[in-house]
C-alpha cells in the first residue's frame, strides 16, 4: 500500500460555498462532477462527497493539496457502469498513478460527507 487517506466536511459548508456563486464550483469541481451532482435529489450532499474524496487523495499521495501542484478540479470522481466512484486525474495531475491502484469510497448524510481513499 502506498497510501491511505480519509476526510469528513459539512455538507452546510459545501453547500454555502457553492451558493456564493464567486466560481467556487468551477475551481473545484469538473463540468462532469457538476453535471452528476445538480442531477442528484440533493446535489450538495454529492458535492460534499466529492470534496472529500480529493481531500482523501490527496492525503493518501502524502502532499496535501499546498504540496501537490494538483488543481482540485484535475481531480475527478467519476461513477463507473455499475454506479462504484473511481478517481480520474487530468492537466497536471495526469500520469501521478502510473502503474497504481486507487480505490475509493464515498458516503453521506444529510450533515456530513466522508470519502476513504486507498492507494495500492
């Protein structure tokens, strides 16, 4: 195992930094993740979700996000046929995973987000 990661947010917190409309969303999210999140009965939730999730990676790379030259929007959390979250990374975040593994897991409640990232 390379690294493990694991985070927890405030959907309240997402959501009121969503709401301010200063391009939030963009910087952090993809038109993907975006597209996925507004379809969701509380896009919020799935927001906060994601959020954590890159938070996760990014723990389990070790570098945090101030040490990753990684945007937050390079980082995308992407559903599989079968409906399972996997991390696709773009821009400057390309080609960090070569040859490992990166599982994921995602969950939330109407308050909090948490996401589990393992890298093998």
């Amino acid at each position: 195992m390379t690294g493990i990661g694991t985070d927890i947010v405030e959907v309240d917190r997402i959501a009121s930094k969503i709401q301010k409309g200063q391009g939030f969303r963009e910087l952090v999210f993809s038109p993907a993740e975006i597209a996925y999140c507004e379809k969701q009965a509380d896009a919020y939730q799935s927001y906060a979700a994601r959020f954590a999730a890159k938070e996760a990676f990014l723990k389990a790379l070790g570098t945090g996000w101030g040490g990753s030259g990684m945007q937050f929007n390079e980082i995308e959390i992407r559903n599989n046929e079968a409906g399972k979250p996997e991390i696709h990374l773009s821009g400057n975040a390309a080609g960090r995973l070569e040859g490992r593994q990166v599982l994921v897991s995602l969950s939330h409640v109407k308050t909090m987000a948490m996401a589990t990232v393992v890298i093998l």
